[in-house]
C-alpha cells in the first residue's frame, strides 16, 4: 500500500521537509568542517611564514654583523702584531734593515692597577687575522643554514604545485626531501642562536632569538 494512502499527503509532505532539513543540517556541518580545515590551515601557513621570516631575519642579522667585524678586521694595521716579554705595547712585526722601530698598533704601559700586559696580550691574541679567519668560520655556519632555509622555500613551491596537478607520488617524496631539511636545520638552529648572543646589546637584536 502506498505511503500516500496510509499517512496521507500532509504527512508525506512532512517527511520530505524534513529528510531537507537534515540534508542542510549535514551540507551546513560539512561546510563548517571544511571551513575550520581552511582556517587551521591558514593559521598553519600563518606560524610557518612568521617562523620562516623570524629565521631569514636572524641570518641576515648575523650577516651584517660579520660584516661588521669583518670591515674592522680588514681597517685595521696589517698583521701580524706581537709583543715583547713583559712589554705592555703591542707592535707589528715588520721589522726591516737599517729600521729601527716596528709600527706601534697600541702603548698599553700607562694602564693602571696591572693591566698593561694583560691588556696588550689580549690585543695581540685577538689581531685581524684571527678575527677574519673567526669571520670566515661563522659565514660557513650561517650559510649552511641559509642554504637550508632557501632549499626549503623552493621545495615548498614545488610541492604545492604537485598537489596542484594531482602528481601525488612527486609530492610524497618532495615531502620526504622536507623532511630531512627540517631534521638538518633543527641542529643548526641552536647553534644559530648562539652565534647572536654576543650581540644582544645591538638595537636590532630581538629577545625571540635567544636560545
């Protein structure tokens, strides 16, 4: 017997409105998930972005102030500097014939309380070869890491355009490749941090970067 016959129209009517209210009700919920999943997913790209810029912003920080030590480094007298047994200057060592006197680079004998030598000790240790050759040691790190940072931003490019394209193998195993980026760079990244430490008196440096 037809449902019409027993439950009359009114009641078939009713059913329907309301098999409609539930197919809304589940269209609108799917609508939401899908909204929530775009929204957690934009705040995902939002902190990775923000990390990214924090990380990029850290390296060049660093590169200028390599720079920095670098041009200083290189302004100053030619090494390389020495100092005589229990003397308190420091001069460079480009004796020469018929010379009697060697460039003077710092007269440390007038420091009170002792620390004349100690002083002109710590100038000759700390001369232009070894700040350039500290320079150059640094830039390896920070590149390294760099490097990292770039090899990553480019493979992101192209894994959202293998998802793009429906290539679902290629994108597995750029994310693998992604995967080994991240585990490299979060060993360099202390190390990052600690090469900015002795720089937290500098008016560029940010409180986020301390390890």
């Amino acid at each position: 017997m037809a449902v019409l016959e027993v439950f009359g129209a009114e009641a078939v009517e009713e059913v329907a409105g309301a098999d409609q209210c539930a197919d809304a009700d589940d269209q609108g919920l799917a609508d939401l998930e899908a909204a929530e999943k775009e929204l957690a997913e934009r705040r995902a790209q939002g902190r990775s972005a923000e990390a990214s810029t924090m990380t990029a912003d850290l390296v060049a920080f660093l590169r200028a102030r390599l720079d920095e030590d670098e041009q200083t480094a290189r302004a100053a007298a030619s090494g390389p500097w020495i100092r005589h047994e229990h003397v308190a200057d420091v001069h460079v060592d480009d004796a020469a014939e018929g010379r009697i006197y060697r460039t003077a680079v710092a007269d440390c004998r007038r420091v009170r309380d002792g620390y004349g030598v100690p002083n002109a000790l710590h100038i000759v240790r700390h001369q232009p070869a070894r700040v350039l050759a500290e320079v150059e040691a640094k830039r390896q790190i920070v590149d390294a890491y760099a490097a990292i940072l770039n090899e990553r931003e480019v493979l992101r490019v192209q894994m959202r355009a293998a998802l793009t394209e429906g290539h679902g193998d290629d994108f597995m195993q750029m994310h693998r490749q992604e995967s080994e980026l991240i585990e490299k760079s979060g060993h360099l990244v202390p190390v990052i941090r600690v090469l900015a430490l002795p720089h937290v008196e500098h008016p560029d440096y940010r409180e986020e970067w301390r390890p």
